[in-house]
C-alpha cells in the first residue's frame, strides 16, 4: 500500500480501536463503560499522533537505508538509485532481496542494521544470481538480531581484558583480535547490561553461525564451567558491514 493509502485508513483506524474501548468497557458495568467513554476522544488523539509519527519513521528510514546503498556504489546517487529501481523490476530475485530489505528497515531503530542492509543491496546489484541469493540469506540472518545480540557480538570482535596477558605472551598483544575467547561471565563484565540476556544471545548468534561454541571450560567462582566462545569468521564480516564509514 502506497504511504498515501495508508494514510487515508489511518483515522478510520484510530477511531475504531478508540471506539473498541468504549464497547470492551461497557461489559465491564456502567461504571467502567463511563470511563471508557471518557477516555475514547484520548484515546483517538494519542493514536493519531503515533500512527503519523510511526509512518513518517518508517519512510524516513526506507529513504536512508535506499541513500546510503546509493552511496556504497558511488558515484552520482540519483543514477544509482535509478539503476537499484531498474534492477529490481527486471529481476525478481532482486526484487524479493529489496522487498524484504526495507521491510526490515523501516520497523528497526538500529541505525547499524540499517547500514548492513544498505550494504547488501548495494553488493547484489552488480551480481545478480547467486550473489543475490546469498544476500538474501544475509538479510534473514539480520532481521533475527536485536541490539543485545549485535552488542555481544560487538564486544566478542576484541580480546578479552583476562586474555591480554596471554596475548602479550604470544607477542600478539597488538592485535585486538588475538585471542578472542570469550565466556558469559567476561561478557557480562565489559557490558553489564547485558547479564540478563547474554545467554539468550549466544544461542541465536551460534544459531546464525556468528559465533563457535568451544565446550566447557574451567573459569573462576562462581561459575566452575562455562561454555567457551568466539566470534567467527562470518561474525566478523557482520561486524564490517555493521561499522560506520572510515
């Protein structure tokens, strides 16, 4: 549906669902079906105002993540971005990869995800085929990661506090990626934040293959035995395609 469709239905929208709790609330008993009634015209405005501001976010983040694919290929914008729109309805493969690229693009406020999904457009274009079937296995991958996720695999893409005295013994201690094995509870350590969920994120990242799970392994108290991680190959290139220009 065209932005303008959508905006046509929106008010009809809003007002059913103010209505819908009007009638929820009167089989509550009078009581509540008075308060409902009070609080529908609230109700209509506070939806009417998310609706437009969600709608004009949406294209607002389509229109970037187009933008900054056009500004990956380089060269004049507005021609690639006629080259991007000629690709798509010539090819279908293309078409599905771009379908399903801003669909995730536009609900998503991770200005990185954006530009990992800017990026995959723009390497298909010249490589349409298996190129694009590959980008399109790279973009599902992608619309499975929430920001804990992309955070862990953020901190896994350097060495660990605890391992740079090892690093420094393999003369490696220049290199954050040296020695990069990491455990739930070194994780949580650099990002707090993240202890309630770190768990959760391992799983999805080994799911997706971003991340190797080595075994248990013997760590300090209080955990005797966690299991060992590291970012793969695959993890790293995602973190590449997540990082903003040099």
């Amino acid at each position: 549906m065209s932005r303008e469709g959508e905006t046509r239905e929106h008010p009809l929208v809003v007002k059913v669902a103010a209505g819908a709790l009007g009638a929820a609330a009167g089989f509550a008993g009078p009581d509540a079906a008075v308060a409902g009634a009070g609080l529908a015209p609230v109700i209509e405005e506070v939806l009417g105002q998310l609706v437009g501001r969600l709608t004009t976010k949406r294209a607002e983040r389509i229109a970037e993540t187009l933008t900054t694919a056009a500004e990956e290929l380089g060269g004049d914008s507005a021609e690639q971005l006629r080259r991007l729109a000629d690709t798509a309805a010539s090819d279908e493969t293309y078409q599905e990869l771009l379908a399903r690229t801003l669909t995730i693009a536009q609900d998503t406020a991770m200005g990185d995800k954006r530009r990992a999904l800017s990026r995959a457009l723009a390497s298909a274009l010249d490589d349409v085929g298996t190129k694009v079937d590959e980008e399109i296995a790279f973009v599902r991958m992608l619309a499975d990661l929430d920001p804990a996720h992309v955070r862990v695999l953020k901190i896994m893409s350097r060495r660990p506090k605890h391992l740079d005295r090892v690093a420094l013994q393999m003369n490696a201690a220049d290199d954050p990626k040296a020695v990069r094995q990491w455990y739930p509870w070194s994780i949580v350590q650099a990002d707090p934040g993240l202890e309630g969920s770190v768990h959760g994120a391992l799983r999805v990242l080994e799911q997706h293959g971003l991340i190797w799970d080595g075994g248990e392994q013997l760590v300090p108290h209080p955990d005797k035995m966690q299991h060992e991680y590291e970012i793969s190959g695959y993890g790293d290139y995602l973190i590449e395609r997540l990082s903003g220009p040099d």
